[in-house]
C-alpha cells in the first residue's frame, strides 16, 4: 500500500515538474491528430474541425500568445488549403471559408495566450506581494514555496534571531526607527553568509536564518557577532538585545516547511527566558516541548475524564484512625500512561488553566464528600491551591459558589497552600484567607520548613494547620539537627494553636518518634498510599 502510495505521489510529483514539456508534446501530437480525425470523417464539412481549438488554447494557457499563435497558424493552415470541404468528393474549400477560419484560430491563440499571460503576472506579482513584509519589504514565512531551490538534501543549521526589547524600540522612537532597525540586521545576515543561506522575517520581533550545516555553536557565535554593535539609525542611538536559537535538520528540503523552525524558536525562547545570548537545542528542549504538548491536550484531559482524584489518609497519631484525606490529582493519559501531578502540574500553572484544574479538583472533592456523608462517613478532604489562584480576584466568588451548590459542610474542606505562596504577596494572601476562614474553610500549610518563614511571622494568617515537609521525614531518624528542628516546630506550633501535620511517613519508627514529640497528624505509605475512588472507601470501613 505504501509502495502504491509512492509511486503515485512520484507520478504526480513528475507530471508537476515536467508539465510544459508534456504540455508540448501534447500540442504537437494534437495538430495532425485532429487533422487526420477531420479527415477522416468527410472533411472540413462536419463538425469535427473544433477539436482543433484544444491544442491551440493548450498553447496559449502554458506557453503565452507568441507560441499560441503559430500554433493557430499551423492549425488554420491544416484545416484551410490543407483540407477539403468533403474528401470523398475532392470539393476544395472557398478562399474565404479556411481564411476566416485562419482568423478565428488566431485571435482565439492571442486572446487565451494573452489572457494566461495576464493571469501569471497577476498571480506573480501576488505571490511577490504575499511573499514580502510591506512593511520592511524583507521576505517573510510566505517566501518560504518559492525557495525550493535553494536547499538540498544535505543536512542544514535553522537559526532563530529574536529582537528581545522590540517593543520598546517601536513605542519609544516609533515602527519606521524599528522597520530600519530589522532591515539593518537582514543587511549584516546576508554579508555574513554564504549565497546559499535564507534569511527572512518571520515575525516582527523575528528573523529565522537556514544555511548548511557546520557547527552549530560557531554560527551562532558568528550571527551575535555580525549583529552585535552599536547601532545609530537616523541620529539616534539604539540598544538592541538579542537573543538566538539554534537547530540542526538533516534533509534541508525541510527548510521550507514552517515546523522546522520550531526547534530554533524553542531554543530562542529558552535563550530569551533564561538571558542567555544563544542556546542550542537539546533533550531539555524536547522535554519542554513534550511539556507543552501535554498542556495543549489538559483541557480536553479534564472534559473527558482523563484525569481523576486519588485520596491520601491522614491520621490521628494518637488513635491511629483517619481524621481526614488529601485529595490529589493524576492524569491517565490514552498515550503515555498514568501522569503523576510533578509531571504536568507545574506547567499548567504556568497558565491561567491552572483555575481550571482546582476548580475541576474542589468540585470532585465536593462530590466524594457529599457521597461520604451520604454513606454516614464524616471525613474532610484538603485540596491544593497554587499562587495563581489566591491573587485571582475572582478565585473567592468562584470557589464559594460551587461549594455553596455542594450542600457539603464547609468546615469539612481545608484549602492548603505553601508558605512561599503567602510571601509573594502577604497582605494580599492574609485578606482573601480571611474570607474563607470567615466561612468556615480550614487553611493549611502545606510543604512547611521548604520555605524561609518563620512559625512567628506565620501567626498574622489564619492558619489552622502546619504540614511539616517530608524532607525532615525522611532525615530525622539519622540526622540529630533534623529531629531538633521536628520536634521545636512542634511545640511551637502547638503553643501557637496549630495542629501539626508529618508528611511523608515512611517508617514505624518515624511515627513512633513523632507521637513521642506529640505531633498531631501523619500521613504517608507507612499508613496508606494514595487511593483511588472505590479503595478509599474500603479503606475508611476497614481503619474506622
């Protein structure tokens, strides 16, 4: 099937490249074809004589009126003096029939000649006009179909050039400063590479540069260096920040095609992000960029119930039964299997989706809760809020009215938020925890001792929980400072009115030394690893 495939995409692929050679022959098997079918059927008497307007309007179409008109005279000349009005009579044509006759050819060979003619200047100069920034008058991505001929199958280096502060230059001195600008970085590409590089504007802040392929570092070094000077435009001097990518793509002919570049304008923008002056792409970029593929599917994720909730226990360190749940998402991905939250929750809330995402966990959370206390199960659930969402203006109207649509309890739910949240914007943070503590919403923090704040200057907030991170956890048992900063976290937080939380407990020894230092809550593998819908519920009939 696939050969198949080939050979037809080969077929057409000739037929394109070779079309006015296969045009001509046609034309010249047409005339004595359509002379001898005349003929052949009684003479110029019949109707059969217009089949002779094909090969002279093929003329006309692929090879303009010059060509179409010696065709139209070679045809007028074969059905005139050539032909007799009926061949089996031998009755010859009147001057006047075959001449007039001969007229029409011609004009007929002019005018679609001419016409075609006007057709491909027209369609050319709107290619020109598709294929050039009328502004800088550069070529741009539109170019990129007629350059067909400037690449080979060799393996060929794409760069991305971004003008990092080309805003400010266009509000400041105004767009005709900055169109100089670009036009003198085109001017400076083009002296410093060779005959057989492209460059274009791909963007107003873009210029994207192919060339074969030699070392990736060493041209990059040499575009900085081309471009890299004082600029004076009209008087004026200008700082101009740049930043450049760059990518290797082993069959040039793929230069054409938009995609290519988007290896290079990865790495601009990691160059760009990163004040870098150039970055090469590499498996990080890739990382980042099937990073960004999961982040354009996420929505589509949570419409179609991709993603789904998973419940941790938290325990009463001194009954030993559960108090409480974290809620925690996860993705099953169709492709790549289960997606754990490290995975792709950092980049959403990269992006406003990330109130998608809480909003979708709160109203699943709401939904088990409102399933456990129909069951005579109470048991409250916590949920994760990042930064996006506390300095969202609307985040409080939004999140009290699904919990108000639950009929759940709100002192059942507890929003958990870590401490470096709080401090990008305290007062802020301390104003809008306040509206939900005034509704009866539990606050947490979450990841506690990650941080640099202290438990005094936590005591503005109104907190009703510490998690202490599981990185103590995991070093207390061998590291003495570890157990000293546990256990004085402990205390303080107790004497502060704080109920204290373990994460992260691994170990039977761990718990026991937590309940030795009167820490309220644990939660962690030792007791139980994140459950899913069914499982949780087992699990609360089985600890309960």
């Amino acid at each position: 099937m696939k050969n198949q495939e080939s050979k037809r995409m080969n077929f057409v692929s000739f037929i394109v490249r070779n079309y006015k050679i296969i045009a001509m022959i046609a034309i010249v098997l047409m005339l004595p074809s359509v002379y001898f079918l005349v003929y052949m059927t009684g003479g110029i008497t019949y109707s059969f004589s217009h089949t002779m307007y094909i090969p002279i309007v093929l003329a006309g179409v692929f090879f303009g009126p010059e060509i179409a008109l010696l065709v139209a005279l070679a045809a007028g000349i074969l059905l005139g003096p050539m032909m007799p009005l009926d061949t089996e009579l031998a009755i010859p044509q009147l001057f006047i029939n075959w001449f007039f006759r001969l007229i029409i050819f011609l004009v007929l060979g002019f005018i679609s000649g001419f016409a075609a003619k006007r057709l491909r200047l027209s369609s050319e100069k709107i290619r020109s006009l598709m294929a050039y920034n009328q502004e800088t008058k550069l070529p741009n991505t539109n170019y990129l179909s007629c350059a067909k001929a400037q690449f080979s199958h060799e393996s060929y280096a794409v760069f991305t050039l971004l003008i990092n502060n080309a805003t400010n230059i266009g509000d400041v001195l105004g767009m005709e400063i900055y169109h100089k600008l670009v036009h003198q970085v085109y001017d400076d590409l083009q002296a410093s590479f060779p005959k057989k590089s492209l460059i274009i504007q791909a963007d107003t802040n873009k210029i994207w540069l192919a060339k074969p392929y030699y070392d990736l570092n060493l041209d990059a070094q040499l575009i900085l260096k081309a471009i890299s000077y004082s600029r004076i435009i009209n008087g004026i001097p200008l700082y101009v920040d740049f930043s450049v990518g760059a990518g290797l793509v082993h069959d040039g002919t793929d230069c054409q095609k938009l995609s290519t570049y988007r290896v290079s304008d990865a790495s601009a923008r990691f160059a760009q992000e990163n004040n870098l002056p150039y970055v090469v792409y590499d498996d990080s970029l890739i990382r980042k960029r099937s990073e960004y593929d999961l982040l354009a599917t996420f929505t589509q994720a949570l419409a179609d119930n991709e993603t789904f909730l998973v419940y941790q226990p938290k325990i009463d360190l001194e009954t030993l039964k559960p108090i409480g749940l974290e809620a925690l998402i996860r993705w099953q991905h169709p492709e790549k299997g289960t997606i754990f939250p490290d995975q792709f929750v950092p980049i959403v809330e990269e992006t406003k989706l990330i109130h998608n995402l809480t909003n979708w966990v709160l109203k699943r959370a709401l939904d088990k809760m409102w399933e456990f206390q129909r069951m005579g199960i109470t048991m409250g659930i916590s949920i994760n809020i990042s930064a996006k969402n506390l300095y969202d203006p609307q985040f409080y109207d939004r999140t009290m009215q699904v919990i108000n649509e639950s009929n759940v309890a709100k002192h059942l739910l507890e929003l958990e938020i870590t401490e470096s949240v709080l401090m990008i914007n305290p007062e802020a943070s301390k104003t809008m925890l306040e509206r939900f503590v005034n509704q009866g919403i539990h606050i947490a923090i979450d990841d506690f001792g990650k941080g640099y704040s202290s438990l005094a200057y936590l005591s503005q907030f109104p907190i009703d929980v510490i998690k202490i991170d599981k990185f103590f956890m995991r070093q207390i048992i061998q590291n003495n400072s570890a157990r000293e900063i546990v256990k004085a976290t402990i205390q303080l937080a107790k004497q502060l009115g704080y109920k204290v939380i373990a994460e992260g407990i691994e170990e039977e020894e761990v718990m026991k030394l937590l309940r030795t230092y009167q820490c309220d809550y644990a939660q962690g593998y030792y007791f139980s690893k994140p459950l899913n819908d069914q499982k949780i519920i087992e699990w609360i009939h089985q600890h309960t």
